[in-house]
C-alpha cells in the first residue's frame, strides 16, 4: 500500500504544475502622465474565442496570429474598460509579441492608456476577457506606480479593481490569492477524487499483516495530516518548478498521467 501511495503522489507531483484554469496577465504602468499596459493572452484562449489556426492543422503559425492582429486588440480591448480618476482611458494597441510561458504560448498586446494630461490619483479597471465563454477564467492584474506595485485577481464575481495611490495593502493581495488557490482546489474535480482516494483508507491500520478498523481517532488523524500535507507539499513544489520554468511537460502528457495517479489512488483502495 505504501509503494501505491508513494507512486500515486509522485505522479501526482510531476503533473500538478501545469495544470491550471484559464488566466491572462495584464500589467499597467503609470508613467508620468502616461499609462501603458502590457496584456498576455493564451493562444489556446484565443483559438477557442475567435479562432487563429487557419488551415486547421492543429498549430498556430506565427503568419496565422500576424494576421489576427487586429482582430485580436479589437476582441481584448472591446472587454476592458480603464478609468483613471472618474474619467474613461481610451486604449489603443502599440505591438503585439508571442511569450511562453509554464501553460503554452501567449499572445502580448501592448497597448497605451490615454487618461488626459495628468497622472492619475485613482485607477479602476473593468475585466470581462473570456468571463462569457469561461466563467473559471481568471486575470492576473498588477498596477505599477511609483516603484511600488500592486496586484489583483479578476474574475466573473469580481470583475472591477480599483487602485489608489498610497493605499497599498499586502494583506489584501495576499487573502486574494489564498481565496483563488482554494477555489482552484475546490473546483478541481481531479484534485477531489484525488485526494478522496487517498483519504478512504485512512479508517484502517495495518496490523499483523491484516487490515482493521482503526479503534482511535489520534490513528485516523494522523494519518489524514500526513496524506493530506504530502499532496500539498507535492503539488506546491512542482508549481514553483513551473513557475521558474525549471520543468515544462506537454498538457496531453500532463492530464493523462493526472488521470494515471487517480486510477492508481483507486487501485490502491
């Protein structure tokens, strides 16, 4: 049982960094009286809202995105509204480049604000990329001003941020990110059987080469403590390999193997 146990979270480990919900990253920078902003947009996104590969062979060429620009600036732009100070920004596009990151390949739209002839005090930003098609999608935010930077999670619930100058709050960013890690654990039917699997047996204890039913709380605690802190441990580190691009696996090898860990979870009850 051990030895499944142990296979069931390596598997587990290698394959939770990159599997992850829909999200984009925008930055805006307060320069002077200029804004700028810097969007990242997943190809897969993309595809799946106004459609890039256009000869259908499963990849997106960089011929086939050049010639979506436009459309691409038009559909983001049109779902993000800013205001800086009460008064409407109008948003242009300025470039557009190709990222990767730890998911696949993004689309980068870097776009200027025109907010009027002041930097602004107060900034509030207005998200609705992919909310109608996706409603797990999120936006990473993060507002530069002054040296300090200021970051938010946007999402169907909470599609509006605002930002204002010396109102910072460490605390606030922080119990943002806490509630999405555990709506992204709790929506994740993959990470619920998951752990279900390896929760059933922890009612038993191995004695004299038989199982039983454990006579003790402190027995079934213990053991749910440990199981429980192994796949969190697991799952954290390979996402912080992700994140600094120390490992990168293909998302078909990735979602076959969660399925692999989750069968083995089973197979271990």
């Amino acid at each position: 049982m051990k030895v499944l146990i142990f296979l069931s979270l390596f598997f587990a480990a290698a394959t939770g960094h990159a599997h992850k919900p829909s999200d984009s990253y925008l930055a805006l920078r307060v320069d002077g009286a200029a804004l700028h902003g810097q969007w990242d947009i997943a190809l897969r996104d993309l595809e799946f809202a106004i459609g890039l590969d256009a000869n259908g062979n499963g990849e997106i060429s960089w011929g086939e995105l050049r010639a979506r620009h436009a459309e691409i600036a038009a559909y983001a732009l049109a779902r993000l509204a800013v205001r800086a100070d009460g008064r409407n920004c109008r948003l242009s596009p300025r470039a557009h480049l190709v990222d990767e990151h730890s998911d696949g390949t993004y689309a980068v739209l870097r776009f200027d604000a025109d907010c009027g002839a002041r930097a602004p005090a107060s900034l509030e930003v207005d998200y609705r990329l992919f909310f109608d098609l996706d409603p797990t999608h999120r936006g990473l935010l993060r507002f530069e001003r002054d040296g300090t930077s200021q970051t938010g999670v946007l999402s169907p619930e909470r599609p509006r941020l605002a930002f204002r100058a010396g109102e910072a709050s460490t605390v606030a960013q922080f119990l943002d990110y806490l509630r999405e890690g555990v709506w992204h654990i709790w929506i994740g039917f993959d990470h619920i059987l998951f752990l279900l699997s390896l929760l059933l047996p922890s009612v038993l204890i191995f004695k004299k080469n038989e199982w039983k039913a454990a006579g003790h709380f402190r027995d079934t605690f213990w053991d749910v403590l440990k199981v429980v802190t192994s796949f969190t441990v697991a799952h954290s580190i390979t996402l912080s390999l992700a994140a600094l691009s120390v490992i990168s696996l293909p998302s078909r090898l990735v979602e076959s193997t969660i399925a692999l860990s989750v069968m083995l979870a089973a197979l271990n009850n």
